[in-house]
C-alpha cells in the first residue's frame, strides 16, 4: 500500500472495539480484528493480516477500550511501522448524533462535548465512543479523526417524519425526536444502487432495507434520507433478532401497572428478548430460524412469517412519502443471504407490480459476489442486493478530511 492513504476505522461498542486498517480507495483492509469482553476478566483480542490466519490474546482482566487501542498500536501493529505510517486519518463510528450532526466532522474537543450531549440516545455506545475517541487521539494526535455518524444521513428527514405526535415540548425541552440509525449503510447501499442502476442521481427514489441482528429501513430521494424506520433509539421499527421494532405503546403501561415490572425490565424485554428470539422462543439468528422453519417448528415459522410480513408493510408505506419507487435493495446479513425472505417479502408486494426472478433471487450469493438484480425484466421496480460496508464508506468519509 502506498503511503498516507490508509484509514484506521474504530467502531466502539459497549464492550467490544473492532478496527480494521482499510485503504479507501480500493476498499482492501491490511489488518482487522477485534477486542472484547472489555471490563470482564477475559477480555481479550484477536486479529488478523490480510491472508493470514487469526491470531487472539488476552488483554488482561478489566481491560477498558483505551487499553485495547494501545495494544492495537504498541502490539499489533508494532512490527508494521509502513502501516502505521500510512494512516491518514482515523474514522470513528459514532451511534448517536441527535440532531446535532449531519455530515462526517472533524474531532475536536467541542466535537467530543457534542457526543456526551448525545448520551441520552445511545447510552451503551457513545461513552464507549468516547474513551475510543480519546485514546485514538492520544495515540495520533497529528492525523485527523473524524466521527461518522449513523445518525447523519437521517438528518435531512422533513420535520413530519421526525416528529412524534406528542407534546411539542418534549420535543423543544428534551429533543424527543426520530433519530433513525444505520445511516452509513443505507447512504452507501443507496448510492450504490444509483451507480450500479445506471440511474440519474439526481431523480432516483430507492428503499432501502438494512436487514442484520438490528433491522432498519429508509426512503432515499435523490440521494437524501426523507424517512426511516428506527426512532429516538433502534428499538422502533421492523422486528428484529431480540428487539421488537413498533409496538403499541399500551403494552409498556400494561407489563408495569397490571404485572408490576418496572421500565427497565420493560426496556430489557423489549430490546433483548423480543424479536425473532421472542416469538420462536429458540434463536435471534435468522439463519436458526429459516432451519427450524423448514424442519416444520411452528413457533420458527410464525416468526419467519412476521418478520416477511412487517417488512413488506413497511416497504409499502414508503411508497408515500416516495411517490414513486424506482429500486428497493436488500442489505445486511439477513438481506444480503436470505434468498427465502426476500422471496416472500417481493411475493407480499406483488399487488405494486413487484416481480421477483426467482433463479437471480437464488443465486444473487454467487454472481458478482453476492450483488445484483434479483427483479424480473417486467417488475414495476428493481430489486437488487448489495452487501454493505460501514468500514469502506467511514475510510472513504474520513480520507476527504486529510486532503
Ligand atoms: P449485525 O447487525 O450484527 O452486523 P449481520 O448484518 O451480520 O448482523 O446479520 C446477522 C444476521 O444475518 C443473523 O440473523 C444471521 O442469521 C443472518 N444470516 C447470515 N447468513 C444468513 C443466511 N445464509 N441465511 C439467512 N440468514 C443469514
């Protein structure tokens, strides 16, 4: 790799950083891996370098984020002096935003003040951001760093689509709004369909639905977010492996006032055991629950069928705010593998002149590595998947700043 063109990309989760050194322009990653069980006695780290085996060790018990980004360097990347050399910035995944961030921003310590202030939305996540935030630019502290923020794309939302129908105050006073999240892949799998489509980006309406353990869906107009799935948090929306996407507020008052829970119980089972795992009352992983289907378990079966069936709804809801739909792409572990799911989902909205090409839908996991055209010559829209890659689009964000 040449010098000064690499990204490092850290993505901190609650216990967990994952890294990868990714060059921005072809998208090939020199080293990735991940630490975690961060704070637990068996944290721990393991990577591996571009056609090497993976290699694991322990961080020693308590290791906190700031340990594992110097093992990365001090370790790691030690006996890879060209690599480090070529770092032209670092790009941080950064969960929430709030309404305070609409583009990819150069870190500074009023940056690192605004992610505090985003808190309230991401609990788990951005004090984890944070302490990686903090090492990182210990570590270098003379290339930029630049936080990507899944919030961002979702930013340019009118303000009926991000306001909830309540109390305007709550709105002004504690900024109770729809954030949305996984905006960095449903900018890129939206611009990639552009391009692949061979379409006018400037008239191009797409649906796009990122389909992992977390599950979100946005309208793209011209390359602009004007709604999507996910709320306040990702718990709002289409069902997912353990959270249970929309639901009638009702049933949050009846688990508190008529069986005694409190909110954080409630919060608990909402978010960790609802979902896939919820109704199949065996597995979140849709994997799991496509096998237990076919092996004829009815509780796997309803949960396929819901899962299919919410999707479907909310992708035909978005013909509203769109007008028009020109493509709508699969994305995500589930989206991106699932030839059953998508199958059914394009059988559901037959009644839009959605057709499917069954042998493509099949097949879309071995031409052209796992993308393309799965709709029939004479479908109302095209349908297409695209695999994802947050890692790419943060490199790419984060190299416009080192220019
Ligand atoms: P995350 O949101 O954690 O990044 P992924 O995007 O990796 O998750 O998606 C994980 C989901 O993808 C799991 O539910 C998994 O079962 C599903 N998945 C992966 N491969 C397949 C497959 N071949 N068929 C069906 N589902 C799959």
């Amino acid at each position: 790799m040449a010098n000064d063109k690499n990204v490092l990309v850290v993505n901190c989760g609650s216990s967990s950083v994952k890294f990868a050194i990714v060059d921005p322009q072809d998208g090939k990653v020199a080293v990735s891996g991940i630490a975690e069980a961060l704070g637990l006695d068996d944290a721990r780290i393991s990577w591996s370098f571009q056609g090497e085996s993976k290699r694991e060790e322990s961080l020693g018990a308590g290791a906190d984020h700031a340990r594992a980004i110097d093992f990365v360097v001090d370790t790691i990347l030690a006996a890879h002096k060209e690599l480090l050399d070529s770092l032209a910035a670092v790009g941080h995944r950064i969960v929430s935003g709030g309404d305070l961030y609409s583009q990819p921003t150069l870190v500074d310590d009023s940056v690192e003040a605004g992610i505090e202030k985003c808190i309230p939305f991401a609990p788990l996540h951005n004090p984890a951001h944070l302490q990686g935030i903090r090492a990182a630019r210990k570590v270098f502290p003379s290339i930029p760093h630049v936080c990507v923020f899944d919030t961002a794309f979702h930013q340019t939302m009118p303000e009926y689509a991000f306001r909830f129908a309540i109390p305007e105050k709550y709105y002004t006073e504690n900024r109770i709004r729809r954030y949305g999240a996984h905006g960095t892949s449903h900018y890129y799998v939206a611009g990639e369909a552009c391009r692949e489509l061979g379409a006018d980006p400037e008239n191009f309406n797409v649906i796009t639905c990122h389909l992992g353990n977390g599950a979100s869906i946005s309208a793209v107009k011209n390359g602009k977010c004007i709604d999507t799935s996910m709320g306040l948090t990702p718990l709002d929306g289409l069902m997912m492996g353990t959270r249970s996407g929309s639901i009638d507020p009702s049933v949050i008052f009846f688990l508190c006032d008529n069986m005694g829970y409190t909110a954080q119980e409630v919060c608990k089972i909402l978010n960790k055991e609802s979902g896939l795992m919820g109704i199949s009352g065996k597995t979140s992983d849709f994997r799991g629950i496509t096998e237990g289907k076919l092996a004829g378990d009815e509780k796997c079966a309803l949960a396929f069928d819901m899962f299919c069936y919410r999707l479907a709804k909310f992708i035909a809801s978005y013909y509203v705010p769109l007008g028009r739909v020109d493509a709508i792409v699969f994305t995500g572990g589930i989206g991106e593998n699932s030839f059953r799911m998508r199958q059914r989902v394009m059988e559901l909205l037959a009644p839009f002149g959605v057709k499917i090409d069954e042998v493509k839908n099949e097949k879309a996991l071995v031409f052209k590595g796992g993308r393309g055209l799965i709709s029939a010559e004479d479908s109302s829209v095209k349908v297409t998947v695209i695999p994802t890659n947050e890692e790419l689009i943060i490199a790419r964000l984060a190299a416009d700043f080192a220019k």
